[in-house]
C-alpha cells in the first residue's frame, strides 16, 4: 500500500505524540503505514507512507536518488545569482550539496492558506523558487536558501520521483498503490 498525505504546517511526521501537537494519526487512519520519509513539522506538501519496506527503502535510500520537488518562498527578491548558485550546489556547514534543479517560480494559484500565515513585511519582499534535490540532509532546503542570502519563509514539497501532491488539499490523503 502506498498513500500520499499532504501533510498541513505544523504537524509532526510520527503516529505519536503527547498530545501537544498534531501527528500523522490525526490525518491517516489506515493501520501499519509508516511514512517513507519526513518533512519538517514546520514544512508542508507531500508525503508518502506505506506498509512495505522496499519501497520505502526505494524511496528514502539516497543511493537511489529519487527526485524531490519543493516550492519555496523566500524573504527577498530572488537574484538570477542565488539561482545559479543552488544550480551548482552550495557549501552548508556539512558540507557542499549537490547541484540542484532551481528556477524562479510564481506563487502557485492553487495554493492554500497556511495557518498561521507567514509573517508580511511591507518594506521586504517574498519571491517562489522550484528546487529539486537527489539528496535529503536535515532542513537542507532552508539551509541552501538561507546560504545563498534568501531565507526560508514557507516550504512545501510538491513531488516525490513520480509521485505528486496533485490536487490534495491540506490534510487529505489519496491512495496511491
């Protein structure tokens, strides 16, 4: 079984919890699913979850390199260089990444509100990026922007190899396998 949640902005990528905050049990009721793979509480968008093993090796092993896609607003006007830099791959403090996929990007029409919204500054703007990463290190998304001058403001993957959020809205779920 393979199902795709698109996991809201605050939800933490476990079953359990202290009852503080939201889990994955509050969205997906199937029994035995584990997700293949994690998103920040404070990141949103697809992800995937299933009862077998390969294929969560298949999708989360880095040796595989499956492609993931984000949508990121940053804080700032977006340079042509900052691009070209996440093209090439940045250095983070654990080293360079690989090149990217990065391109300038709108803000997507079918985009949900996000709760809460992210912070508005008169004086400063925000622009979109579509970043595709071959490898997952810890906040890496965040950490490349950051590094290139554009911090992070609102981060949602929108692909998984040959998977998509398609259509989800925050908190559904679709069976996929």
């Amino acid at each position: 079984m393979l199902i795709a949640l698109n996991k809201p902005y605050g939800v933490l990528c476990q079953f359990s919890g202290d009852g503080s905050r939201r889990t994955l049990a509050d969205y997906v009721h199937e029994k035995d699913v584990y997700p293949a793979g994690r998103l920040d509480h404070d990141s949103e968008g697809l992800l995937l979850l299933t009862d077998d093993g390969r294929l969560a090796h298949r999708l989360t092993d880095p040796r595989h390199k499956q492609p993931k896609t984000y949508l990121v607003q940053v804080d700032g006007a977006v340079t042509d260089e900052a691009v070209a830099a996440l093209r090439r791959g940045v250095t983070l403090n654990d080293g360079p990444t690989l090149p990217a996929g990065a391109e300038h990007a709108a803000e997507p029409d079918w985009l949900w509100p996000r709760d809460p919204p992210v912070r508005f500054r008169k004086a400063i703007p925000t622009s979109w990026l579509s970043i595709t990463l071959r490898e997952g290190r810890n906040r890496q998304v965040r950490r490349m922007t950051a590094a290139v001058g554009f911090p992070t403001l609102r981060l949602i993957r929108v692909r998984i190899g040959g998977y998509a959020l398609e259509g989800l809205g925050p908190g559904e779920t679709r069976r996929l396998l």
